[in-house]
C-alpha cells in the first residue's frame, strides 16, 4: 500500500501537468502535489501503510495485545476514508463521504474474504472439503451483505447533489453553471477536454 499510495503522487503529477512519469518524479513536480488535499490524502495513505508494517512485525516478533489491536482497527477505520477525502465525495459532504467509505469497507470485505477463502482451502490440502463445508455458510452471509453494500452504495454515488437537485453522473468530473459561469469539480483528469466542454 505504501508503494501504491508513492506511486499514485506521481502518477497523478504526470496526469496533471501532461508529461511523463520520469518527469513527474522531479521534486517539484511531487511538492505540487503534496500540497493539493489529493497529495496530503495519499501521503496520510503512506504514513498509516507504515504503521501497518510495523504492527504488522510488531505481531510476528511480540505477543499480540489490545493495544496493538486498537492501532490496527484504528489504521483500516482511517485507510477505509482516505478514498472519500482524496476523491470528488469530499466536495460533495457528509453522506457522499460515508457511502464512499461504506462502498470501500464493503469491496474489501468481499475480495478479501474471497481471497482469504481461496488461500485457506488451497492450503487446507486432504481436509479441503471439510474445511469448506465450515467456512462457506459464514463467508457466504457475510459475501452477501458486501454485495449488497457495493450496489446500494454504488447507486449512491452516481447521483451528483447541488441546491437540493439530483443528478445522475456517468463521470466523475462535474460541470456546474448556467449561461454566464461554470465552476469545474475534479478537472484534473484531462484539461483540454474540460476545456472544450465548457
């Protein structure tokens, strides 16, 4: 995760400024993004991958407590609304935060429960059968209502809310105005486009 957030600032730098990813690695270039919410979000995203690891050795070398429980639930609980605060949600308010952050924990859920399924009947071996006979019932209940999370909360987020009016949005780059002004959210993805829209 530390890996992806550092190569996400720069991947975001080079999209924005519309030069390569070498370029994009230049000081400059990544202190222009640190200094926008998306680079604080991401570098935040960085940090508490960090304390992850730590906890993570921490676990493997010491005997596990509460404490080092907390910390861990307090890391997921923070790197489950980085996505929301470093994406359009955050411009939105409060309810596109938390469905955001809701439709993450659910997709989590979900893929890493699938992934942690296969893993644990594949190294089940001779027992695979009886193991899954256990397992599935309960991932499968669980399975079902992250689902249902990722739908409910995936139909939230193609409505875009201004003054009351709803709208639905196939993007996430919004044009807000009338004849005489318009206010761009989210245009760092493709300026020119942007540009040619307005």
């Amino acid at each position: 995760l530390s890996v992806a957030a550092a190569a996400t600032i720069i991947l975001q730098g080079a999209e924005v400024r519309g030069i390569t990813v070498g370029g994009a690695a230049q000081g400059g270039v990544i202190g222009d993004i640190l200094s926008t919410r998306f680079g604080k979000v991401r570098l935040a995203q960085l940090l508490i991958a960090e304390v992850v690891a730590i906890c993570a050795v921490w676990a493997a070398s010491l005997r596990r407590g509460p404490g080092l429980m907390l910390t861990l639930w307090a890391c997921a609980a923070a790197l489950a609304v980085t996505p929301a605060l470093s994406g359009h949600a955050i411009a939105v308010g409060a309810g596109a935060i938390l469905a955001d952050t809701v439709h993450v924990v659910a997709v989590s859920v979900w893929i890493g429960g699938l992934a942690f399924l296969v893993v644990g009947l594949w190294g089940a071996g001779a027992d695979r059968a009886g193991t899954a006979t256990q397992v599935m019932p309960r991932f499968s209940r669980t399975a079902t209502f992250a689902v249902g999370g990722v739908l409910l909360t995936g139909a939230l987020g193609g409505l875009f809310e201004l003054d009351g009016g709803s709208w639905e949005v196939d993007n996430n780059v919004w044009l807000v105005g009338d004849d005489s002004e318009c206010v761009v959210v989210d245009a760092a993805h493709d300026a020119k486009a942007v540009l040619a829209t307005v």
